[in-house]
C-alpha cells in the first residue's frame, strides 16, 4: 500500500485525475464528505489531502511514502527527499514584481516582502545584492503600495492581481510546477510501486 | 545497542571514549567539515574557548597517530551536540560509529561495509545499504570543466534523484552530450550488484571505480546491499566509497559513512580513512514499542498490612515475569494493566 499525500485544492484535484487516469483510481474521493483519507486496496493506493504547505513534511518525515508539491514549496522548505518527476501542471513563476516605473537604486539596501523567505536571500545572494527579507503571510501585493517594502518575490500565474494592484514582474526568479516527491526510505523499500507510478504517471 | 558493539569488538576494534568538550579552536578550522555551524561553547576556568562536541570523528582524527603503514580501527558510543535540520534549538544526539585511520585497502572498506550491514541488520532484518563510489562521479565533472556552483548543483540534483532539472542544468552549461549522458545514466541506474554493475561495465568501460565496485560488493555478498549513485551526501567531506543505511520504518537514513582522505589531507594527515556513524536517536520510534501500560500489576497494600508478606507476594508475581509496583493508591499517571489490593497477612484480590 502506498501512502500519497495530496494538495488540497484546485491543483490536488488535477493531480488525483492524473492518478487516476493513470490506473489507480479511489471513486470514494468524490463522494461529497470532510474525510480527508481514501484507500483503494486494489490498486494499491491511500490517498489524503494536506495542505499544500504540508505536503512535503509528510513524504520527508514519511507519514506519506509519495506526494504532489508546487516546486515553490520544495525550494522554500528544501525537504530531504526524492524529487522524481515534473508533472507539469500547475505552471507559473516565482518572480520579482514592483510598481509600474520602479527604479532599483542600488546604492540602499532593498527591501523585500514575500512569504518565500529561502527563495528570496537565496536569489539575491546570488547576485551579491544585500536585501532586507519581510516576511508576511499573505496579501503581499499591498506592501510595496504601502511603502512597507521596494518589492516583492511572490508567485505569478496569470499577473491579474499585479496589475490590478498597479504592479509588473521586473524579474523572474525561477519557473514552478508540481513535482511528484518521495520519501527516501519508501523509496527503498517500496521501489517497484514507486517507480510503477512513475513510470504510469509520465 | 550492546550487541553491535560487541561485534566491533569481535573485529579487533577498540574503543574510543572521549571527553564531552573539545577546544573550539579545532572546529573553527574545520568549519568546513561539521554538519551545522551551531556549536555550544562556554569559557572554562582557564578562560580557554571551549565547545560541546557537535563531531566526533574530529577528534578522533587529532589525536590519532599519523601512521600510514597499518590501520588503527577504533568504534565510539558517544553523544553530539547539534541543531538538527527544522528543530528550533541544540539537541543531544546519540551516535555509535567506527572509524579506521592508515593504510585503508579493499579489505579494509570491505570489513567497514560489513559491519555497516551487522550493524543495520542488529537493528531489523528489513534494511538496505546504499553504496556508491563518488570517485566514478568526480571524475567525470572534473572532465565537464562546470564552475563549483554548478559542480554542486549536479551533485545536489543526483542527490534527489532529480532528472528532469538534471538534464535541464547540463544542458544549460554545454556539459559534453557524452559526458551528460553519463551523468544522467548514473543518476537512472540503481539496484543489485547483478543487474548495475553490469550496466555501470558498459557504460564506463575499463573504469576503475567500477571495477571496485565489483569486487567490493561481490565479495561483501548482501542482497539487502544496493549501489545508488545519490549517496553524494557532503562531498567536500567524503570521497570513495561513501555510504547510507536505511531501515524500514525510519523515515530518513540512520546510518551514514564513507571514505573521507579528502579531510585526512586538509588536517596534513598522510594516512586515509574511512567510518560510518549510526544515529541511534533516529531508532527510539522503532526500538521502544509503545506499551499500553507502564507495569503489569499494581498491587496496593492497606495499613495493617503485613510487610515481609507483602513483599514476599510482590516477588512472587515478580519472578512470574510480571513488572510490580507496590503503593499504598494508584498514581493518576500510571497504567496498570491489573489491579490487586493486598490485605493483612497476604489476601489478594483484584480490585
């Protein structure tokens, strides 16, 4: 039986439709319940929603032997684990967003706001450049309007909320899609099912 | 426990018992080589910066002589000092490990690879050595001529097992299609000594490291052993032979070793090495079974109770096999599996 832990919502669901489709399907996930566990004993698979965040804590800690998480996540928490495919869904990018007309003066310190501290310095210290990280939890949009921050490292799908919000991308930063992840020691003791779904799921 | 350090034992090794401090001086030079920067340090009564041990084979190494003519094998059980990767503070840790210090042969990498799988077997039957030898991988990024950055990078995507940023990067930097085609390949191949070592003769033919690879593991001859190329675990500390021990039901590796001449030349050592340590803190969720309670009988005695009776019924149930606390109440926080009043001269009932 392998454990898989799936990111609840828009993409969660998306990624169970490729598990299915890739022969290991759990009609029960859609009945219309709060259970957050589904098993299929014959195709071998019990599947739980976490939350996106989540999702890389169970595999690295192996309360999940496998699971789905935005490379964003992987890049934010770096989890020990194996990082087997790119699934190539939920596509979009970490990217350096500012007000429309923003000029970088390098000569102070930037200020940074994001909920993606790691990838931020990560980025910046690539390229040398000193930044102050604030780190917020959501609505990270409004900090540059309210002058709490230059910029932002956030991610952007479709850049609706940017505009709206009177902002561009001045930089990307790197591109994110689902990655399907597992836990090492699963990995060794459950090779063949694992590599069967990968193998299916590609 | 015991019964892994006696096998050290068994193979001649002695052991090494340390003191819990070290002079921090040897871990600032050696910064490179710890696991975590966090060291706890304290000023002693001489006003010497000292530290609590985050390492032990450091130490071992500087007070080891420099022979490089025979192998001194020493094994230790000895506590560290680190902040653990997601823990917000310093925690002890247990490790148990071996280290062989000199003129380190095929036969000495084999009797440290097996006593790697002694000590993973002590711990269950159901476990798996992950062998690599990273000389085969430096050797092909030494011929790749990629910046250190970027040497890292690959090393840290083989680690994950990562192919599709793997093929990404090598792209990315013009590695020779040849060469990344290796790469890739050895990324991809893992498994039995019978089905990778003839693919790894194929793809490098005449390679050296391969050949010890044969001979090393065909001779170690353990089905529970595997060659996978993402052991590159700290490179800048290990190079060879570098291994990883996994037991089922422990999330992460519990054991972890390798050859390290690397740090042997950095520290001016003529002889080279190899060890592995065991995390044994790693094991507690599989070696304490969590009981449903904490004695068999409670057995509660009343005042007038007769003591050399009371005692005597106490070990009578004791030498039965049974955990036996004698109180005069229950405590709120113990579970009892079976409750017995004893009264006067030795009535017991069940409660």
């Amino acid at each position: 039986m392998l454990n898989v832990a799936l990111p609840k919502g828009r993409l969660g669901e998306k990624v169970y439709a490729m598990f299915e489709a890739a022969g290991y399907p759990c009609p029960s996930i859609y009945e219309e319940n709060r259970k957050l566990i589904f098993e299929n004993e014959e195709a071998g698979v019990r599947y739980f929603w976490v939350k996106p965040s989540d999702v890389a804590i169970y595999v690295e800690r192996g309360a999940a032997d496998i699971g789905v998480a935005g490379k964003d996540i992987l890049l934010e928490y770096e989890p020990d684990i194996y990082e087997l495919l790119d699934l190539d869904i939920g596509k979009c990018k970490m990217a350096v967003a500012a007000p429309v007309g923003f000029r970088d003066n390098t000569q102070k310190t930037l200020r940074v706001a994001t909920k993606f501290s790691n990838i931020a310095k990560a980025y910046y210290d690539s390229k040398g450049r000193d930044i102050d990280i604030i780190h917020l939890n959501g609505s990270i949009e409004i900090a540059p309007i309210l002058k709490l921050s230059d910029v932002i490292v956030d991610i952007v799908e479709t850049g609706t909320t940017l505009k709206e919000n009177n902002l561009e991308v001045i930089e990307d930063v790197v591109p994110i899609s689902a990655r399907l992840i597992a836990n090492k020691t699963s990995f060794k003791f459950k090779t063949e099912e694992i590599e069967n779904i990968v193998r299916n799921l590609k | 426990m015991n019964n892994i350090l006696k096998k050290y034992q068994e193979y001649g090794y002695t052991q090494y018992k340390m003191s819990k401090f070290e002079e921090y001086d040897l871990y600032v030079k050696n910064k490179d080589f710890l696991i975590s920067d966090n060291i706890i340090t304290f000023t002693d009564l001489s006003g010497k910066l000292m530290a609590l041990k985050p390492d032990v084979t450091l130490s071992i190494i500087k007070n080891s002589d420099d022979d490089a003519n025979s192998v001194s094998k020493v094994y230790y059980d000895e506590n560290v000092y680190r902040v653990t990767k997601g823990s917000q503070g310093f925690k002890e840790i247990r490790q148990i490990g071996l280290e062989c210090f000199g003129k380190v042969d095929d036969y000495c990498l084999l009797e440290v690879l097996a006593l790697a799988t002694k000590t993973l077997g002590a711990i269950s039957d159901d476990y798996k050595l992950d062998v690599s030898n990273l000389t085969i991988i430096s050797d092909i990024l030494d011929e790749c001529d990629v910046s250190t950055k970027v040497r890292n990078e690959i090393l840290r995507l083989m680690g994950q097992k990562n192919i599709h940023e793997l093929e990404a990067v090598l792209t990315k930097e013009n590695v020779e299609p040849k060469k990344a085609e290796i790469l890739l390949e050895l990324t991809k191949t893992y498994g039995d000594k019978e089905t990778v070592i003839p693919k790894l003769e194929a793809l490098l033919p005449g390679n050296e490291g391969v050949a010890q690879l044969r001979k090393l593991l065909f001779a170690l001859d353990d089905n529970n052993v595997q060659i996978d190329f993402s052991v590159v675990n700290d490179v800048h500390y290990y190079n060879g032979i570098t291994f990883n021990g996994f037991v089922n039901g422990v999330a992460d590796s519990v054991l972890s070793g390798g050859q390290y001449d690397n740090m042997m030349t950095r520290l001016k050592r003529k002889s080279k090495a190899v060890g592995f340590a065991l995390y044994v803190s790693m094991l507690e969720d599989l070696l304490f079974e969590s009981s449903e309670y904490d004695v068999d009988v409670a057995l509660l005695y009343d005042e007038d109770a007769d003591l050399s009776a009371l005692c005597d019924a106490a070990n009578a149930l004791r030498a039965d096999g049974q955990t036996v606390l004698v109180e005069t109440a229950l405590p709120k926080a113990i579970r009892a599996k079976r409750v017995m009043k004893f009264k006067g001269k030795g009535i017991i009932e069940d409660a």
